[in-house]
C-alpha cells in the first residue's frame, strides 16, 4: 500500500489539477513541523496561485472544496497565504497499523514496481596498505545504500573499485625484487618465496613508502620501476605473481575489516583497475574516433562542454598523458561502459569524498557524448565530508598518520565493554564480548550515519557511545528496553503470541483498533511513517533521515511508555498496546538492520 504521504500527495495534486486546468501540479506534501497545526503540511498552492496568478488563500479554499480525504484525515484547515493543514484520522491510523502488524516481513512496505539494476561503486581501498578512517564513510554509506536498494527491490551489484595497478606497483615490485632471494628467472619453483610470505599488512605499507622514497630519490631505481611495470603489463611470471600476491594480502586485511563493520562486499565484488586495463586503449580511440578526443600538449584530452579553468579557457579531461600512460578517467570510462554494456545497468552510484566532485562531473558528461552512457542511466555521484578530530581537522594520530581503521574499531569496542561492565557487570563474558561489539562497532556506524553525509563531523567516542542522545547505544538500549517487556508479560503469564494473533481483522482481514489515549496514538502515528522515511532515505542517498526517523521513534515509544502502562492494562488495552511495543521493536531492528547495524536483547 502506498505510503500515507503518497496518498496526500496524489489526491491535493490531483485537486489542484482539477481547479487550475493545468496537468502535473505537485501538492509539496511534508510532515509538519508543529503537531498542533496538524501531521501534514501541502505547500503547493503558493506555487500554484504564482503560475496561475490568483490569490493563493482563494485557490487553497478552492482545492480543498474538491478534495476527498475523508478516508484518511479530518477536515483540512486553510492557514496563513495557502497552507493546507492535515491532521489524520484516528481509525485511519488503527488500520494502517494493523496492516503493518499483519505484514511482519516488510511492515507493509511494498516493494518497487518496477525493479532496476543498480551498480554501487563503494569502498576502493588502497592495496599494500591498511585500511585507515578516510576509508570509513565510502564503505559504510555504500553499503547502507545497497541495503536500501536492495530492500527496495532492486537488484544491486557491488563494485569495489580498488587501486591494483600502475606506477606504484612497479616501485614496489622493484623493491620486492631486492629484498626477495628469488632468482627472476622464469621458472615454476618459487613463486610465493617464503620469506614474503604470512607478513602483516603494515609491512608492506612500511615497503611502500620505502620504495616512494626511493623512487623520488634514486634515479636508478626509478628506471627499475618503470621496467617492473612493464613487465606486469606484459604478463611476466614473475611480475604478476609478486602483484597477485600482494593483491591477496590486501584484500584478505580489507576483507577482515569488512565482515567486522557487518559490511556485505566479498573478493567477488572486486574489480579493479586491473580488469579494465586491456580496454583502456580502445577507450581512447573511441573518443578519437568520434572526435571527442584531441592532442593538447602532449595529453589527448576531451573538452566536455560547460567546463572552465580559472583562465575561462576549455578545461580538459586527460584520458592519456604524453607518455601513453592512462589515467583515473580513462579506468571511469571504461568502467561505465562495461557497466552499462555488460552488466546491464540501468543507475550506476558511487560513493566517494566531495573532493572528487569535479572528476566526477566531468566522467559523467564525458560518458553522455560518447554515447555510453544513454539518458535513461542514472549516473550519480553521493558525496561526503570528511572524518575531523576533536580539533577541527582531518583525524589523525598523535604523529600525523591517518588512523587505522582496525585500531579504530579495537577502540570503539573496548570503551564499549567498558559500558557493558558498568551496565550489566554480572553478564557472562562470551554475552558482554558480544554485545560490546555490536555496540561499539554499532556507535562508529551510526555516529556516521546520523550526520548529513554531505558534511564533515567531529569524530568522538565519548558522544557516539553516550546512553543518551541520537547514538547506536541509546537506539540499542530502547529496543532491549521494548523487549524487555515482553518477556516480563511471559514471566506474569501473559500468553504475547496469542495477544498479538488476536488481533481484530474484519473484512479484508483488517479492523479497527481503538487508539484513545494521545501517546498511543502518536506512537501509532510514528510507525505508520517507517516507509515514508525509507523512500526519503533512499531518495537522495541520506541515512541520517532514517536515524532521525529511529531516534524519534524511540522517543516516542519512552513517551508511551511512561504515560500507557502495558501489563497492568485491562485486557482490551494491554493487546493494542502489546501490538505497539512489537511493532516498536520490529522497526527499530529492521531500520537499524538496513544501516547494517545489530541489536541486542540486553543492554
């Protein structure tokens, strides 16, 4: 069924059609900002009464005379220059929460009508190098947004675009060659020598950053390093068996990281530079041929129209250096038309810092001249701010290293068993590990989701794991706290499955509830608005509007609480009310399910 906001919205614009001849009008639909003017707010009628040049209060009375919603919200009211004020209808409520109620998979969110195929581009770590906190958001709002799509009904392939290829391997491919006792001859013995294998991570970091150095410095081996990428190119053994093995410690650090933050991306999910390097050429002298692409200064380059440098001049996108080597754009490019072509992608979303902005726009108006990628696939760039410290700048350590995502979590969840043990010191040790974890890797997440992805925040444990507040543990304490009272109705011998299987139905298999008391009915009103803030979420690619959606739930639900006792209700009311803590906990752990957070039972 559509959602209640849906529904509003059809039948004002619908209305507003009718009385100004025009088709398309749009009724702005939003909750209101002030309950006691009502739930809803349309705001259209301004825009309208400005196209049709008629008095807006005039017009709004207007609407309202042709509108029907008598079905779902009391009589509207007309304020100020044209408002359309909304309040629902209390039986209206009953039966939206009792269809909820009888849909315990979905809650009554239907699925997409029309399923597309959406390819997410998310994560990209760097190889030979740990994952560290600037890699935290792409990862994380990637795969929330997969989550979302995926509950939507859309069919979402994963891409983690990751750095496996170029210059940087051959500096480190000529440094492993010194340090390896491996002859270089071509032979099948020795491939992986033992003295490289089962080394941390960080060493090989610790290699890379030798090899840059050296590279800068030494002209030598900076001859070396060109002639090591030479041979990965042309599939020498020895080459690709140093960079596949590099490639397996990288992405088996990355994967360890990836199943603690509760993140779907696997080894099958990668595709890196790597795999579109044999297209690179043709990319190249495809945009020739179509003439999109021309020699300037050495580079050929394409000058997609609408794009300046700080001179006025045509500002170019290199997709080959006077080398012949290729770049990011041309690995974008080649990227989008296998996407397009091969994997039949119908949006294609990546997840990157806002820094990447102008790379992106350009890619984007690039692939729509060249034909690969046509106007009906959605290209979109959902960007970030950065991760700051308590300063104001970009988080580091003490000595200026970005921070390592594997000490972050350590950390997260080590101050998170701190909480635990205050909380609940007689829990057993394997119970309090585990609900550490999920709330301290929990706490990372959603302090991250709870901002506007588009801005930078400060990074703090003290106020992402405070009990109190829009944080993972306060949303996790309130689904155990919603537990907790149902197995205290089994402890007094209330039989909950058949309170709640004894719901009224009626016909069509649904009924009427009797909402009476003001905190049931605006807990009941909250929940009936969990789609609502679905479609808002995924609509621009934000979770902070299915946390703030979360966090006032459970605001509700603690109103409701404190002022509707459930158990000590007479019988009549302790169902409907049972009906409303199930249906608080369920939400709360589907919503926080989808931004890949778990819950707990006891806090």
């Amino acid at each position: 069924m559509p959602t209640t906001i849906d529904i509003l919205e059809q039948r004002i614009s619908d209305a507003m059609s009718q009385v100004a001849g025009i088709k398309g009008c749009e009724a702005v639909v939003k909750p209101s900002a002030v309950p006691k003017f009502g739930d809803y707010q349309a705001n259209g009628v301004m825009g309208l009464a400005k196209q049709v040049k008629a008095n807006p209060r005039k017009l709004a009375e207007e609407v309202v005379a042709r509108l029907d919603l008598s079905d779902v919200c009391e009589a509207p009211e007309i304020a100020g220059p044209g408002f359309i004020n909304l309040r629902l209808r209390p039986d209206y409520v009953g039966r939206r929460l009792l269809r909820i109620a009888a849909d315990p998979v979905r809650l009554d969110i239907p699925a997409a009508i029309e399923p597309k195929t959406v390819v997410v581009d998310f994560s990209s770590p760097n190889v030979a190098k740990e994952m560290h906190v600037g890699h935290l958001r792409s990862t994380i709002i990637g795969d929330c947004i997969c989550r979302l799509l995926e509950f939507e009904g859309h069919r979402v392939i994963r891409q983690n675009h990751i750095g496996d290829w170029g210059t940087q391997f051959g500096m480190l491919l000529a440094l492993l060659d010194g340090k390896s006792k491996y002859t270089g001859k071509h032979t099948d013995v020795a491939l992986h020598p033992p003295e490289l294998t089962d080394l941390p991570l960080f060493v090989w970091e610790e290699w890379y950053r030798e090899a840059k150095q050296r590279h800068d410095a030494d002209a030598t081996f900076s001859r070396q390093s060109r002639d090591w990428v030479v041979k990965l190119q042309q599939g020498d053994l020895t080459a690709c068996n140093y960079w596949q093995m590099i490639l397996n410690y990288s992405l088996l650090e990355c994967q360890g990281i990836y199943d603690r933050l509760g993140v779907a991306l696997s080894q099958k999910d990668v595709r890196g530079e790597s795999f579109y390097n044999p297209m690179l050429a043709a990319v190249v002298q495809d945009l020739k041929s179509q003439g999109l692409a021309k020699e300037s200064e050495g580079a050929i380059c394409v000058f997609p129209p609408g794009f300046k440098t700080k001179d006025d001049q045509p500002l170019p996108f290199i997709v080959q250096k006077s080398d012949g080597a290729f770049l990011y754009a041309t690995t974008d490019l080649a990227a989008i038309r296998y996407r397009v072509g091969e994997l039949k992608a119908d949006r294609i979303v990546y997840v990157t810092d806002s820094r990447q902005k102008l790379h992106f726009e350009m890619l984007f108006a690039t692939a729509r001249k060249a034909g690969w990628a046509p106007q009906q696939v959605e290209l979109a760039h959902v960007m970030f701010g950065s991760v700051l410290g308590e300063d104001g700048t970009p988080l580091k350590t003490r000595s200026g290293e970005s921070v390592k995502l594997k000490e972050l979590l350590d950390e997260a969840v080590q101050r998170a068993r701190s909480v635990v043990e205050q909380k609940n010191p007689d829990l057993p040790a394997d119970k309090k590990a585990q609900i550490a974890k999920a709330v301290g890797i929990g706490a990372v997440k959603y302090a991250d989701y709870s901002n506007n992805r588009t801005s930078d925040y400060v990074f703090s444990f003290d106020r992402m794991l405070a009990m109190d507040g829009n944080t993972a543990p306060y949303m996790q304490y309130a689904y155990a706290r919603v537990r907790s009272i149902e197995r205290k109705a089994v402890e007094k011998g209330v039989d909950v499955k058949a309170e709640l299987a004894g719901l009224p139905t009626g016909q069509a298999g649904i009924g009427q509830v009797s909402l009476t008391e003001p905190d049931e009915l605006a807990l009941a009103k909250h929940l009936i608005r969990y789609g609502e803030a679905i479609e808002k979420a995924i609509a621009d690619y934000r979770p902070n509007n299915l946390t703030a959606y979360l966090y006032e739930l459970a605001q509700c639900f603690s109103s409701f609480y404190t002022n509707c006792p459930v158990l000590d209700a007479e019988s009549g009311k302790r169902r409907i009310r049972l009906v409303l803590c199930d249906l608080t906990a369920k939400t709360i752990r589907y919503g926080l399910g989808l931004l890949g957070i778990a819950v707990v039972e006891v806090m």
